[in-house]
C-alpha cells in the first residue's frame, strides 16, 4: 500500500482548504485506489444523508487517481462521469471509496469509483473517462512547489 499525492487546495483531498474533505488515498497492491473518510453533518444536503455533489467529488477523485495511479505526478480530467446512487450515503459513518482503472489507451482512461459502508454494501458507483492534461501545461512545472506532495497522516 502506497500513500498518493495530495494537493493544497483541492476541494477533495485539500491539505489548506478550509472547506477540504481532506481524503488521502492509497495505491493498492492489487492496483486499486482507496480512501476511508467518516463524512461530517456540514457536507449534507439531507440531515444524516451526504450530498450528492460531495458523493461525486468523492468518486471522481478516487477513480480519476485509478487512472493515473502508474504516474502519480501524471495529471488528467474528467471528460465524462455517470453516476449511480444505489442508497443514501450517510454522513458520521466510515465510507470506504474506491477507484480502479478499467482501460487505459494513450491519453484517455476508463475507470470506476465506488462508495461502500461498512457492511460492504454498495451506495454509489461511477464510471468515468479521464484525459491527460496537455503536457504544455503542466511542462516544467514542480508538482511538489503547487503543493502537490504526500502529506504526513493527520
């Protein structure tokens, strides 16, 4: 198990965000990328129910790492997601998310996320396809001075 990069000011795995749900994902063994986050009330849309938009957020980052989990320091963008949700994401409940690559041709990545609570069961997956950043932007850019880096363990 490795741990993954994290960025300054991401919205998902943020380390200055203040708003930050401040995941931190793992390359696994098996190839996959996974977090654990107990999600808090102040990213609700329903009392006791996750939003929505945090639930994709959550997916998205975790497959769109799967996807570049080869080159961590490599940076793509979502170009298409599909969502499914199965069952209300709860918040204050450990959630186990999940990503995992799919296809990989040139520039272009399948790759699928998930949601999962603690008894295993399936509360939301996505499917999502990812493009490589044109290498004009980020060509000489230090990831580790955009604060993008592996952070200790909160």
């Amino acid at each position: 198990m490795q741990q993954l990069p994290s960025s300054k000011t991401c919205f998902v795995c943020g380390r200055d965000n203040p708003v930050s749900l401040r995941m931190t994902f793992y390359l696994q063994d098996n190839g996959e990328v996974t977090s654990e986050i107990v999600v808090p009330e102040e990213y609700a849309g329903y009392p006791g129910m996750v939003h929505g938009g945090n639930i994709v957020a959550m997916m998205d980052e975790a497959a769109g790492r799967a996807a570049t989990a080869d080159d961590p320091n490599r940076f793509a963008v979502t170009s298409q997601l599909t969502v499914k949700y199965r069952q209300p994401v709860p918040t204050n409940q450990v959630l186990k998310i999940t990503g995992k690559l799919l296809k990989k041709r040139g520039k272009v990545a399948q790759a699928h996320g998930e949601i999962r609570n603690q008894e295993g069961e399936l509360l939301a997956e996505a499917d999502a396809l990812f493009v490589d950043v044109a290498e004009d932007f980020t060509q000489g850019a230090d990831p580790a001075l955009l604060g993008w880096k592996v952070y200790e363990d909160d």
